[in-house]
C-alpha cells in the first residue's frame, strides 16, 4: 500500500507540475495577447492621428481654395472697373470729338461771315466810291 500512494502521490505531484506548467503558458499566451492588444491601440491611436492629419489638410486645402476664389473674383471686380473707365474713355473722346467738330463748324461759320464782310466791303466800295 505504501508504494502504491507513493507512486500515487508521485503521479499527483507530476500532475500538479503539469498544470503549472499549463498555468504558465497560459499566462505567457494571455501576456502575448495583451501586448496585441496594447499594439492593435497603438496602432489604432496612430490611425486616428493619421486621419486627424488628412483632416487638417483636407481643411486647408478648402481654405486655399477659398481664398483663390476670392483672388479671382478680386481680379474680375479689377477687370469690370478697367472696362467701366475704358468706357468712360472713349465716351470722353467721343465728345472731344463731338467739340473738336463743334470748332471746326464754328470755325467755317467765320470764314463764311467773313467772306460775306469782304463781299459787302468790297459791294460798299463798289458802289459808294466811285461816285
């Protein structure tokens, strides 16, 4: 009887080292899974930073685009204003013009008066110095 606990106590005690050694790689596997876990946040967390990233960028990016539509539309006010004082040009050129043939008008009506003063001058001659 005494042989047969021995060998019973012995299959015990290696049975109990059999599970300690379960224990441990169960606690070596669930450290593992752990540490995959604390990497999959890491990773996770780096994904986040990332897409916070591309967010900023992606808000840049419109507020580029904002400011170019504001540059272009700048540039067409700019435009309509130099076509506005093209257009005022040529309407004050149109009545320089305008005046130009005005003087000249004037201008032929005095040659006309004052070829009708030397007819009348040289009529007047004619007629009153002779006698």
């Amino acid at each position: 009887m005494k042989c047969y606990f021995f060998h019973t106590n012995f299959l015990l005690i290696i049975l109990y080292h059999i599970l300690i050694i379960l224990y441990h790689i169960l606690i070596i596997l669930y450290h593992i899974l752990i540490i995959l876990y604390h990497i999959l946040i890491i990773l996770y967390h780096i994904l986040i930073i990332l897409y916070h990233i591309l967010i900023i960028l992606y808000h840049i990016l419109i507020i580029l685009y904002h400011i170019l539509i504001i540059l272009y539309h700048i540039l067409i006010i700019l435009y309509h204003i130099l076509i506005i004082l093209y257009h005022i040009l040529i309407i004050l050129y149109h009545i320089l013009i305008i005046l130009y043939h005005i003087l000249i008008i004037l201008y032929h009506i005095l040659i006309i008066l004052y070829h009708i003063l030397i007819i009348l001058i040289s009529a007047y001659e004619a007629l009153f110095t002779k006698f």
